[in-house]
C-alpha cells in the first residue's frame, strides 16, 4: 500500500497521527476529534503484537519506531503515542529518532492534570493504576515529582484490566467490581488525593472506580488533558485545520446527521491485524461506529523500514 | 546468532522442537521430560508477540512458519506446536509447508483423550474451555466429532484465565474461583461428561477446576496425551535417543542431584522478547528453574525467513 498519495495539500491540513498498541488509544481520539471536530486523524493499532504492558522497553521502542516510520509519508502536524505503556518506555527515543516530528505522549499530561488536582492544604498523595511495563518504569513517578516534589506517588500494577474490558464485561459484573476492589485496596489504604488512570482502557471503567474511591478522590484520565494539551500547542503555532468549520457546523440546518458520522471523513485506522474484536471495541472507545480498518503485518512494517535504510 | 552450528551427530540425537506463544507450552516440556528424560528439547516461545489467541488465523499462520523456519537449523526429528491457537488454526497450513517436517499439536490428543474418558452408558457431553482463536475455529469440536460423531461438544472461550495466571495470582485467591466460576457455570448446565483444558495454561489451574466441576467430570489436559504421542511416533521409528539411559537413571546413586537438574543439560529456550515474567513462569509451568533464553527479535525471524526465499 502507497501512502503517500495522501499527503495532505497545506501543512494546516496535514492530520494528526494517533498510535497505540491496540485500540484503547482510541479513547484520545475521541478527546481530541470532541475538542477539534474539523480535524483529520490518522490511528495505528499495533493489534497484532499487542499488548505492549507485559514486554520491554526495547522491543516497545522498536515496534514504535517502526510505525512512525510507516506514517511518516502523512507528513503528520503532530503524533500522539496515546499509549501509556510506549509514551512511559519509548517517547524520549522516539523524539531523537524522529527529530523533525512534533510528538508528545500521555504520561506528562496525565502527571499535570494529577498534580493540578491536589487541593491546598491536602496531603499529596497520588495513585496511580497501569500496566507492569508502565509502573516498570517509574515514568508517572519521575513525571508527578517533577512537577510536585513532595508528592508521594503510589503505582500498582493492574494487568488484568485491559482483559476484563477487552472481553467486552460490562461495569455490572461482579468480577469487574472484585478485580477493581483488589487493586484499589492498598492505594486508598494510604488515602490519595487523585488516582490517575494510567492506561488508555481504564476510563471505560471510569463510572466504577469513581463510586469505589468516592468523592473525596480525583479520577484523572490522561486522554482529556492530552487532546487539550494537543490543541494548544497547535494553535499556538497556527496549525488548526479551518478555524471556521466549527462554527459553520453549529449552524447545520436540524435533521442533517451529525458531524461525526461517517467517522471516515475525518478518520483513518490502521492495525497490523485484523481482529474481529475492531468493530466492538472501536465502538465502545469512541462511542461511533468505525469504518473497517486498513491492515498492514508487521512483516510491512519491518519491510518498510528496511527498504527506508537502504 | 547461528544455529547451524549445533546440529546434532545423529538422527536420534536431534531436539524435540516445542513452540508456543508464550510460555505455557512449558506445560508440555514437562509431560515430554517426564516420559523421555533423555531427550534434548529446544523450546521456543514467541513472547513479544503473544498472545496468539485474539489474533487472526492469517497472522498465526504466519508467525508460527517464522519460528519453524529459524529453527530448521536443528535438523529436528519432531516438532510440537504447543499452543492450542496454533494447532487449531495452523497446524494444517503449517504441515503443508514443511512437507518433511514430523510436526503435531496439541488439539487431536486432547480430543482424543477427552472421547477415550467417555464411559459407556454415559451421554457423550464434552465441554471445552479455551482462547477465543481456538473456539472460533471449531478445531476442538471437529476433532471430537471425527472421533466420535454423536458427541455434543460445548465450547466457550475463556479469555482472562490466561492472564489471571500470568499475573502469578494463587489458587485461593477469590478472583479466581469467581472467574472459573462464571466461565464453568452454562458448561456445567449441560452436565458434561468430561472438561478439556484447551490451553497450555489451564493445568496451572486444575485443582481448582476439579473441585469445582466435581468427581463425574473427567478434567482432560492434552500435554499428557500430546507427549504420549509423541513418544510412541518416536519409539515406532526407531528415533528415542540412548533408550538404556532411563534404566542406567534409576540405578543413580542415591545423593546424586535429580536428573532434571542443571535444565541446561537438556533444555534449551528461545524467546522473542526478554520478559521479566521468564523466570516466575518459567518455573511455575515447568517447576525447576530454567537457564536464561536466547532472545530472538521478531525482525530475526522476518530477516530469516526473507534471506532464505533469496
């Protein structure tokens, strides 16, 4: 497959790239496309390799490498690695390969947004629930006391989460419940001020784990803070896509379908395999229905990056 | 790394080959040990890309042709695709390619196995649990049926169980019961006569499955059946290696460390992705401690394969 017919007219019309290794990252496309309708976005679910939380840094680095590379003919305005476990091990060795794109991750603004949260005068304590490979490597410690020294951060390792919510188990299901109460249970012994979802699938779970820490916790969910975070920095440099367009739209005549429908006008998926779980899924993260997806192997990717260092 | 080097002398001395996603087909390492201590065995677990059973048959395919073409060096005189998902939806395609390859999986013994407990009288019910890949592939109620056609077969994916025994989580702990549970429960309604565990994992998992089916359900793991198999396709040939040497362990004297100490001596491992789980599960599944594997990346594999169709 050729991608780079598709290189986009104005550098203002160039899309934002969205990789994850699965289709949880789908839940920061949907943040950026609520804040930045007119914007176009390219995904890239590494689904055939999946998932990144349980291998290590340099084998996530190398499988993220080789899919910028792959998207690179989009020429994108911005990359979002929208998954935890890469932005926690690749995102700095990404940013010396890639020198020339603009790529930010999900840990940095999810740390921000936690520490934002703290109310004066509290003890501040953070909690913070991920993948192994993610508390690994101490990524949302290092961000959090860079920003908050004095806070205390408690990670906890929460493999089993992904799974629950990939199985499709709905927030109703007592083991969802057991498994979420066993994990949480010695982050609220030390009575945290926030609790950071630290994986781009846990805001399915986002309605549970509020009535299980209760009010007094802040339940932070990177995915808000990133796309926010996304759009400043393109505004500030002029890069938003037709300023108007979402005025235009708010004046659509009544009885017109809404804007994001067909998703395809304004999104694009890619995943290394053709899972049968995509249309499920896709939908539960992005609350739309998807267009099928275009598949690339990994084989492709390996291929590709190959014939680039020829 | 060279493989070529470490071919074997003769054709009794040539490994045993045993693949798997991961490392549950360490589950039938051990039944092959247990029956053939003098057998060398070279195991190779694809763990930067595991799980295979949420992925296409295409991708599977694909992978396992990647493993079994880097180990051709070994010239060996028997492969098992250890893996569950892979011998329901490879092992046909795969036997096609390496003609003069002796290659089995684990799916028919297991079948096999779960027809020969049916005892007369009895209503021929067999419920299986396994991945999605290999429910969806109807390979465990095809081969049942071949075997004995007014069987009913009752499958139902269980997804988590995988997962729940990589996190290393116990027997007693309640998520566990819960999530066996709820998966046994419409396999049990039935009134099954025997349970297959159709997924190299699951044995981790059989003292709880035993209590919770009860004495009437034959519990059937196919790395026994697989490895009795395997032995007999071996011994029919002429191909066990050192048959006196069983004979010459059991006069050992007394004192002298266990046979299957240092694993070295017989075991060799390969893994694509040099997990911090290795050791933990290493030693779960195959209860000894295991050496450190060989890492071999996924783009070995693809380079490999490439440079050989040149």
């Amino acid at each position: 497959m050729k991608l780079g017919s598709d290189v986009p007219m104005t550098r203002n019309d160039a899309p934002i790239v969205v990789l994850d290794s699965g289709l949880g990252g789908l839940t920061v496309v949907q943040a950026l496309h609520a804040r930045m309708p007119q914007e176009r976005i390219v995904y890239f679910g590494d689904t055939a390799r999946l998932p990144y939380g349980s291998k290590t840094p340099a084998t996530v680095t190398h499988f993220v490498e080789q899919i910028i590379h792959y998207l690179e003919p989009f020429q994108p305005k911005h990359v979002v690695i929208a998954c935890n476990t890469a932005s926690a091990l690749a995102l700095e060795s990404v940013r010396e390969t890639f020198p020339d794109l603009s790529i930010t991750g999900v840990v940095e603004p999810g740390a921000r947004a936690a520490v934002d949260a703290l109310r004066p005068g509290e003890e501040p304590v953070i909690g913070v629930i991920a993948t192994e490979a993610t508390v690994r490597s101490r990524a949302y410690v290092l961000a959090i006391e860079d920003l908050c020294p004095s806070a205390r951060v408690i990670t906890r390792a929460t493999p089993l989460l992904v799974h629950v919510i990939e199985e499709g188990r709905e927030l109703d299901d007592p083991l969802v419940r057991l498994c979420l109460q066993q994990y949480l249970a010695p982050i609220l012994d030390r009575r945290p001020s926030a609790l950071v979802l630290g994986c781009t699938h846990y805001p399915i779970l986002r309605p549970l784990i509020c009535e299980l820490v209760g009010k007094q916790v802040s339940v932070i969910d990177s995915a808000a803070q990133c796309a926010q975070d996304v759009r400043e920095h393109l505004a500030e440099r002029g890069l938003l896509r037709d300023a108007g367009y979402d005025m235009l739209e708010s004046i659509r005549p009544a009885g017109l379908p809404p804007i994001d429908a067909p998703a395809e006008s304004w999104l694009q998926c890619y995943v290394t395999d053709d899972s049968p779980r995509f249309a499920m899924l896709a939908s539960r993260f992005l609350g739309i229905t998807v267009a099928p997806p275009e598949v690339v192997s990994p084989d492709e990717l390996f291929a590709n990056l190959t014939a680039q260092a020829l």
